[in-house]
C-alpha cells in the first residue's frame, strides 16, 4: 500500500505498515490464507523428516567430543541427491504458489484461495526466466552481506519486495485503488500484460 502511496505521488510514513490491518473486508481472507500457509509449512516440515530422518538423528547424537570432519563426513554420506532434489522442488512449488497469492487475496479481494494460489503458479510458469533471473539476483546479493553480519539486508529485502510487487503490478490488472491515472496508453499497457500473462516490463 505504502508503493501505491508513493506511485499516486502521496507521502508516506512508518505507520502505512499497520494500514492493512485495519481494512474491513480483507482480514478474514488473509487469516484464511495463512493457514493455508501454515499447513503448507508443516507439510514441507514432515517431508524434510521423512527425507532425512537419518540426517537429523546422527545430528541430534552428535556430542561436543565427536570429530567434526568426521560428523560432515557421516552427515554427507546421509544425504541423498534424489532427496534433496524433491524437498527443493515441493519447497519452490509451495514459494512459488503463495509468492502472488497474497496481493491477490488483498488488492483483488479473491476469497477463494486455492483459486489464488493456481493463479500464482500459472504466473510463475508463464514468467519462469525473469523471475528466476530476479531470485537469483537476490540471493547473490543476500550471500554478499554475508561477510558485513547481514546489515545489508536493511536495505536489500525493502528494495526486493517492493521490485516484486511492481512485478504483480505489471503482471495483474490494476486494481481502482491503485490506477487513477486514465491515461489510454498505460491502460493499454496494462491490458497487454494481463492478455498474455507475461512480465516483460
């Protein structure tokens, strides 16, 4: 809300974060959505046991006086490339499929969140390689704060969220809250993007 704020010309201040909460019509769906979430997570949560139960065993038996080359050694010998192949796949389908299912359930109103939730996949199916190539911009720029304690981080993850939700804004219709402009060629802009599904801003 506070970059629709800022797009509209309008100031912004700290409390802007708090303003969603406060919006009758929308909570119930948000709550309902983060069950759904929550669920996902606890799904994800009994296939990383069921996946590497031998892992997490040797690791919880692991005293102060055991070897560490030792420990890697055994840990990685535990592992299993087909395992971690499957944990990352359901990990990005469950990313990728609540990534555009929040501003959908909120700026669109949709009520029915697995509708959602099938409409965030189709997108990242349909923009595959320009979401990617953002993620990956990201994470390179996460692992480089490494070194600085994360600090970085202050200003990198706004600055992601805010350049993911232009992507929703470029890829969904705008809403009326939030394209009061009229102008015939951003319209059309709009329309084209929404037609084909594609992000190619």
């Amino acid at each position: 809300m506070a970059v629709i704020s800022k797009q509209q010309g309008k100031t912004i201040s700290l409390a802007d974060i708090l303003k969603p909460f406060s919006i009758k019509g929308r909570r119930l769906n948000l709550f309902r959505l983060g069950l759904y979430q929550m669920g996902a997570v606890i799904l994800l949560t009994l296939l990383a046991d069921s996946l590497f139960s031998e892992t997490f065993a040797l690791m919880q038996q692991a005293t102060e006086n055991h070897n560490h080359e030792q420990l890697l050694a055994e840990v990685m010998s535990t592992l299993s490339i087909g395992n971690i192949g499957i944990f990352l796949l359901a990990h990005a389908v469950n990313l990728m499929a609540f990534a555009f299912a929040l501003p959908l359930v909120f700026f669109k109103g949709e009520n029915r969140i697995f509708k959602a939730l099938g409409q965030s996949l189709k997108v990242f199916q349909t923009n595959m390689v320009p979401l990617t190539v953002f993620s990956l911009v990201i994470g390179v720029l996460m692992l480089a704060a490494m070194p600085l304690s994360f600090v970085p981080l202050l200003v990198i993850m706004p600055v992601a969220y805010i350049g993911f939700f232009c992507s929703y804004q470029a890829i969904f219709p705008a809403d009326d809250a939030s394209d009061n402009s009229g102008q015939g060629e951003k319209q059309a802009s709009q329309s084209s993007a929404i037609n084909t599904g594609r992000f190619d801003a």
